[in-house]
C-alpha cells in the first residue's frame, strides 16, 4: 500500500476487463473502457500525486484521465492517466503517462509527435544535454525509447522503433513516421499479469515516474 486506507487503495487493473478493447461498436467500447478502467485509474492517480507533488516550489502535477470522445469517428483503442503540471492542455507538453492498451500496459515519458512544442523538445535533447540525461536515466532504470506509428483499429499504434540507448535513433523515427514519442518500460499483459492486476504496479509507476521526472520537468521549463 502506498498510502491509503485499503477501501481507497488501488489494487490494479481487472486483468477480466481488457476484453473490452474489443467491443466492435465504438460507443459501447468507449463506455466499457472508461468503465473499466478509469475508476482504478482515479484511485492510483491519488496515490501517485501525494507522493510525486513533495510540496517544494515546483509546479504541482495534475492528473488527467481522457473522456475518449473526439472526433466523431475516433476510435478508442486505450486509455490512459496523465501526469503533467498543466491545468488543461497537458497532451501539447511531455506527459508522465500510464498507457493501457489490449495486450499491454506502459510507463513513460511520452509525447505527443504531433505537437508543434515536439520540435523545442528535440532541440533541447540534441542540443541542451536533455537527450544525454535521457540516456542516462535510461541505463540506470532499465528503460527503453520507443517510438511508435499509428495504425487501422483495432490495433490503433504499433511500435517501430526500440532501443536502451539510441535517442536521437527514435528522433529520426519521429520524423519518418512516429506519432509517439516515449522513454519508459512497457509491460506485457501475457506475462506481466501479476503486475499489472495487483498494487505493485502503483510501486512500478511510482519507480519509473520518479526515474523520468527530472527529464520531465527539464522538457516543461
């Protein structure tokens, strides 16, 4: 436990649910997955904050749980807890993110490609030492950048790019196709179950957000 009283305690995610991702009408997919999902979701986003917001004068983070509703055809194919400092906005700035996905689940420091503020961020790690940091915290964290391209649902993103040490490899990926840019560890439900459907995840996340948040708060100034 982590913190809470145990009937305000997250306990993972229901290892039953990840069918849902399935659900072939869209509506009745995006409600099951927020069903699903997002309550469990709440309760490690207040575990999280009381121990990654120390009270100093760093900007406090706020999470952020997608409503999964845009555009009229999007189609749901994850959900996801953000971290960021942003009261609004946060997917235009890096992002402390919990990625939950059919087969897996992720933590990272993600970014969206997508945003124009993507292209200061590259700067800075090819520039300003954010990118050696990154392949530092990467080494001694056992974490990986991916990079990764969208794709036709049910699958909705696909990994193209890996690598333990090769930052500026991923950015290269980014401007071929990458949609998503991360630095993170990814855990797949095949044999990361017990994990990911127990509390131990809250002590993962907490592990590799603490890991990544130097990174984070360097690419939010």
């Amino acid at each position: 436990m982590l913190l809470f009283e145990d009937q305000y305690r997250f306990e993972g995610l229901p290892l039953d649910r990840f069918g849902v991702f399935g659900t072939p009408d869209r509506r009745a997919r995006r409600r099951q997955i927020l069903d699903a999902f997002h309550p469990p979701l709440d309760l490690l986003a207040h575990e999280l904050l009381a121990r990654l917001n120390d009270g100093g004068d760093k900007a406090p983070l706020r999470a952020h749980l997608p409503r999964l509703d845009w555009p009229a055809g999007y189609q749901p194919f994850c959900t996801w807890l953000a971290l960021s400092p942003e009261a609004h906005g946060y997917q235009q700035k890096a992002q402390l993110n919990l990625g939950v996905h059919p087969d897996y689940v992720a933590l990272r420091l993600g970014w969206d490609a997508s945003q124009t503020s993507f292209s200061r961020f590259e700067f800075r790690a090819r520039h300003g030492g954010l990118g050696k940091r990154m392949a530092e915290i990467a080494r001694e964290n056992d974490l990986e950048f991916r990079v990764y391209a969208s794709a036709k649902w049910p699958i909705g993103s696909r990994c193209v790019y890996r690598s333990a040490v090769d930052w500026q490899g991923a950015f290269e990926e980014v401007r071929r196709r990458g949609v998503w840019f991360e630095l993170g560890r990814r855990y797949d439900l095949s044999d990361a179950g017990p994990l990911i459907g127990s509390d131990e995840l809250a002590r993962e996340a907490l592990r590799v957000f603490r890991a990544v948040l130097p990174a984070a708060r360097s690419a939010w100034r």
